[in-house]
C-alpha cells in the first residue's frame, strides 16, 4: 500500500507539472512597462519603468534588485604552466561535410515541423493593444491603415483587441499594450517527443563524436 500510494502521488505530481504553463506577459502604457519570463506565476519580472528586476512565486514578490545594478568581479588568471607541465594533445577529431550534408534535410524537416508545432500550441491569454501613429505623408498612414484592416480580416480573433487610430495630422506615435502568451508543458513534452522520434539520431551522435584524423572511411 505504501508504494501504491507513493507511485499515486509521483504521478499527481507530474500531471499537476505538466499542466504548468510557460508563459510570457508583456505590458506597456500608463503606468506599466513590464515584462515577465516564467513557469506559470513564477519566474522573473523585469519592470522597466523603475529600473527594477524581481523574482516571483506564485505571483508573490519575494526578492527585487536594480536593473542597472552590474556585478564587477575580476577574471580569474589561471596559472600559467610550464611546457613540460602540460598535459600531451589529443589527436583532433574531423567531421566530414558530406555526413553534415547527408543528415540535413531529415533534421531542417524535424525541426521546421517543431517550429510549427510550438508555435501551434501557443496559447494567447490575454490581448489588448491600442495605437495611435501616422506618417508624414497621409497617404502613408493610409496605407497603414489598410494593412490593419486586411489583418483584421486575416485574424478575425483580433477585432476588438487590437485598435489602430490614424494620426492624419503628422508623424507621432503612441499607445499601449497588454499582451500575454502561454504554452503547457505537456504539450511542449509531446512536441519534444516527435521530434526526438523523427530525427536520425543515430547519425546525430555518430557525426557529434567525429571521426579520428586518418581514419578510412568505411
């Protein structure tokens, strides 16, 4: 029963893990100029209005420093060591461009299709934006205007969200913004996966260790 109920917990524990998001939430206008990189609502909160860095857990503050604030430390010199105290070379290793050449397709294809993938599970949590801006020619702004209206028409989600004033009067620029995108983890997990699978891995390790210099192909 006891390790019934241990494996039960380990296993709660990694679903609960695994419904985690990573997320990144980006805030600008009035008040706010912030971003925050993290695991769900713990990670680090840079606030660029007042210059100031912090980390977050469970959406609380627990330590804060100045963003500018710069660590000066001195490298290290190693000891320089004399000619016979130095250990002999190892012969180096070659990795011929033609088995980069042969893996390459099968690993742009992999990773092309993770891309899209990610990008796919990327979920937009929040979404607000609203800008004022014009060029010096209207018909500049103009233009703009019409690439604004032709992706609200693409994305049809955003109509709402995100505003675009025209400023016919001059070139200026203005306005803010509330963006916050999040991707779980099992999903990342999965994509991983396929990943992993589609790649010839095999090749991979074989062309990372390389091949002594003279040896003979086979």
């Amino acid at each position: 029963m006891y390790v019934t109920g241990t494996i039960v917990i380990i296993a709660l524990l990694l679903a609960a893990i695994l419904l985690l998001r990573l997320r990144v939430r980006f805030e600008l206008g009035g008040d706010r100029r912030s971003l925050f990189v993290g695991l769900g609502r713990t990670g680090r909160e840079y606030d660029y209005l007042r210059r100031v860095r912090s980390v977050r857990v469970l959406g609380f503050r627990v330590s804060s420093s100045p963003l500018d604030e710069k660590k000066a430390r001195k490298p290290e010199q190693p000891e320089k060591k004399s000619p016979s105290e130095q250990p002999p070379r190892k012969p180096g290793r070659k990795r011929p461009l033609r088995d980069i050449l042969r893996i390459l397709p099968e690993c742009s294809k992999g990773l092309y299709g993770y891309a899209v993938g990610v990008l796919r599970s990327l979920i937009i949590e929040h979404l607000e934006a609203e800008i004022k801006g014009g060029f010096a020619a209207p018909d500049l702004t103009g233009q703009a205007f019409g690439y604004y209206q032709a992706a609200l028409a693409a994305a049809p989600a955003v109509v709402g969200r995100v505003r675009f004033t025209p400023d016919w009067t001059g070139p200026s620029l203005s306005g803010s913004a509330r963006v916050s995108v999040a991707l779980p983890l099992y999903l990342l997990l999965y994509r991983s996966l396929v990943l992993v699978a589609g790649l010839p891995l095999r090749q991979i390790v074989k062309l990372a260790i390389g091949k002594k210099r003279g040896d003979q192909d086979g």
